[in-house]
C-alpha cells in the first residue's frame, strides 16, 4: 500500500484508485466517526464516502485534488476565497442536526479540506460531536491563530487574511465559545507544552477579527 497522508494519530494509505484506508495508530475503534460521516452525508454535507470500518480503520472514498493548506501555500488559492469557503462549509454544518444539537467537526481548518473537483470536501472528523455551532466556529478560528502566533509577519498576514475572511462569513467568534475551545485544545493530548504555551495569545488574535473599516 501507498501512505498517502499521516497526521498527529492516523495514518491514510491508498488501496486502489477509488478507496483509501485511515487507519489509527493505537488501533482505537473508527465506527462512530464512520457513523458521523455517514450521518452528515445524509443531510447534504460534503464529506467523503465510507465504504467500511475493519478493526482500528475505515475504508474511505479516494479523494483527488490538494488540501486547501496545499493550495494556500503554492498560491493557488488566495486567502480571503479560503477563508470564506471555510466560513461557508461552517455555516452549512450549522444546519446538520445531531443527537439534541448541531454536528460540530471541532478540527476544520485548511489541512482538513481536500479540494475535488466537485468542490471541497471535509475530512477527519474523530472530534466530532453534538454541541454549539458557535464551539465550531471559535475552534476554526482557535486553529488558525495557533498557526499564525509566532510567524514571520508576511506569513502571519496569510493567516490573518484567512481568519479575517472565516469570521466575516461565519460571524465573529463568540466569547464563551472561544474559551471553551481554549479549554478543549488546552486539554487535547496531541498538543506539545509549546503549542499548548501558545493558545492565550492565539485567543487574544481570534478577538481582534474580523477586521473592520481596515484595521490591522
């Protein structure tokens, strides 16, 4: 098999031209996220389609085209488009309803959206969970600053541009929800003391966007 991808816990190996296999690096069960996935497919979401869940794994669509990350970073996609598409995709998982709330991804960010030809599609959703939509957007936001504390200027304006277009279509981030997204990243196993050491200024970031009349 061919890895494809690897992220902080799973890895994603290609199996033929239309499936590929995510499997988890501690073997942990994937049949709720198949389930997530499958749920969110139902009402319209772009996701990808699974196929089956062998032990630790599950048997996904193969998807062709970059990550939107890729994208951002060889110039192919501008800033503001992309960050209103993640705006957009926000919006529309406002809409998805599960288990007594919204569905909520809790890790949309840019490296988690796969540009097909058929429009983006949203992948890894092991956070996933019923919550506030508001908990959704202040995580995506959360992420983005993470990323952007600590860069060279000229790449944090990027990131800034992203952020700035993301809460101007999904509304700006809501103060409760932004500290309970800290609490959940400050809690997340997969985060270094030094990541973790950034989060209150990643939060002070998230709360001075979106800009307005072109403020910094």
């Amino acid at each position: 098999m061919q890895l494809l991808a690897s992220g902080r816990d799973a890895d994603v190996w290609a199996l033929d031209a239309d499936r590929v296999l995510r499997l988890n690096r501690d073997g942990r069960d994937m049949s709720r996220e198949a389930s997530v996935i499958r749920h969110a497919a139902a009402h319209g979401f772009p996701v990808p389609k699974v196929f089956q869940t062998p032990p630790g794994g599950m048997v996904l669509e193969r998807l062709y085209g970059p990550t939107m990350l890729a994208a951002l970073l060889a110039g192919d996609l501008a800033p503001a488009p992309a960050g209103a598409m993640l705006g957009d995709l926000l919006v529309r998982l406002r809409a998805v309803p599960y288990a007594g709330g919204a569905l909520v991804h809790l890790d949309l960010h840019p490296d988690n959206v796969m540009l097909t030809d058929g429009g983006p599609v949203v992948i890894d959703w092991s956070n996933a969970t019923s919550g506030p939509s508001t908990l959704d957007a202040a995580m995506s936001a959360l992420i983005l600053a993470e990323v952007a504390v600590g860069l060279v200027e000229v790449r944090a304006e990027l990131v800034h541009d992203v952020l700035d277009a993301l809460l101007t279509v999904a509304g700006p981030a809501d103060p409760a929800a932004l500290d309970a997204a800290v609490g959940r990243r400050t809690a997340n196993r997969t985060l270094s003391p030094a990541e973790k050491a950034n989060l209150p200024a990643a939060a002070a970031l998230v709360r001075r966007f979106p800009r307005q009349d072109g403020q910094p």
